[in-house]
C-alpha cells in the first residue's frame, strides 16, 4: 500500500538558518510527489511538486525539494528561513488510483 | 476571487445530531474531495468526486454521505454524528486531471466538535 511518512513531527529552526523537511514514501511506480503548507487556521497550499525530470524542483516561497529515487524520499529545503515560514508542512503522494496520500504532518517553529 | 468555501467554519454538536458541511467551488473544477485533518494522522480523504453524478469512497467514508448534483457544490453531511467524529475538515478541488496529479485547493477548513 501506498504510503507517506514525514519522520520529524516538530522542527524548530532559527531565523535565517537553512531548513531541510523529511519526507520517505513508499510507491510502487514513479510516483507524484507534492510539499503542501497549511498556516495557521488556514486551508493547504501547494508548495510544488514533482511528476517526472529534473529531481530537483522549485516551488513557491524560495522552497525547494529533491527527488531521490534510491533513498525513496522527497526533502523538502529552503536556504534561509523568515519568521513567516512557520506553519505546518504536509508531504503527499498520488496514488496509483489517484488519490492524494498525505503524511502526518510537521510543524516548523522559527525563533527570532 | 473566492476558490472553495466552505460552511459553517465551527460547529458544535451533541452525539446522535445530524449536519451538513457546505463546500462551493468557483473554478469549474471536476474533482473535489472531503478530508479530515487529526492531530498526528495527516489527512485522510473522506469522499470524492470526480464529476456531478459521480462519487466514490476515501480512506474513512463511514458515517459520512456525499452527493454531488452540481459541478459547483459537493456536501458533506454527518447522519448521525458521534465524538470520533471531532476534527477539522477540509474540502478541495481539482481539475479533472487532479486524482492523478494532485494539484487541490483547498477550503479554509471546518472544525467540527462533537459532544
């Protein structure tokens, strides 16, 4: 069955250090792979994702992930943190029936 | 400029009250979905639909029906509502492509407490 796991359920990063979010799948095909944000109180929105290519791909925010086949992840990075970025960030993956398969979730704290 | 709307935004229940969570989308899009967000456990995908006429089984249908009559609205409604039914709920939309891509956008949430 398909799968996301996304290990860290809490990460705490100050402002302006670089930040990398885990997140391992498990998939039987080449798989859809999708970094969502939610903020506080609000709905998701998609960061960017990953269909097929380049393994390495941009998204909105200054974000970035990297597909990594061979480690079954999808990282989620971003070089410097702004206080704003603070929120909780959701992993997905399609399914070979379609549906978006999320993982648990990690909440970013940033310190001033 | 209004996406998906979804009403009421909190509402609170006692065990064995019925209820229905509206959810509009204004993008014409063919996919939309019903999610339950708790703590610990991401989101699990209720219902969806792929079409007006056209609904399917998530992850945890049970307790819940769905009906889609138009592109536009897709409800959500609870026959019969019990505590384990407590959680944020989102509805999202997609174009028809969206089950195989996953590219939603997503209501600003429901948050629903059974007493």
């Amino acid at each position: 069955a398909q799968s996301v796991t996304q290990p860290d359920i809490h990460i705490t990063v100050s402002e302006g250090a670089s930040l990398e979010l885990r997140c391992n799948y498990s998939y039987g095909a080449t798989p859809y792979l999708f970094w969502y944000v939610q903020s506080p109180g609000q709905g998701l929105q998609l960061l960017l994702k990953y269909f097929s290519g380049d393994t390495l791909v941009q998204g909105i925010k200054g974000f970035e992930a990297e597909f990594k086949r061979s480690q079954s992840s999808f990282n989620l990075r971003k070089p410097s943190v702004h206080w704003s970025d603070a929120a909780e960030y959701f992993c997905a993956v399609s399914s070979n029936t379609g549906k978006l398969i999320f993982g648990q979730g990690t909440t970013l704290q940033v310190k001033p | 400029n209004a996406g998906v709307t979804q009403t009421p935004k909190f509402q609170v229940l006692k065990t064995g009250q019925s209820m229905t969570l509206q959810c509009a989308q204004d993008m014409n899009h063919e996919y939309m979905s019903w999610y339950r967000q708790d703590p610990g456990m991401g989101l699990r995908l209720i219902h969806y639909s792929v079409g007006a006429g056209i609904t399917d089984q998530g992850e945890v249908p049970n307790g819940y029906n769905v009906s889609r009559s138009t592109t536009e609205d897709f409800p959500l409604r609870l026959l019969s509502a019990a505590p384990s039914q407590t959680s944020v709920y989102f509805c999202a939309s997609g174009l028809a492509g969206a089950m195989g891509t996953g590219e939603l956008f997503f209501g600003e949430g429901s948050r629903l407490t059974v007493l």
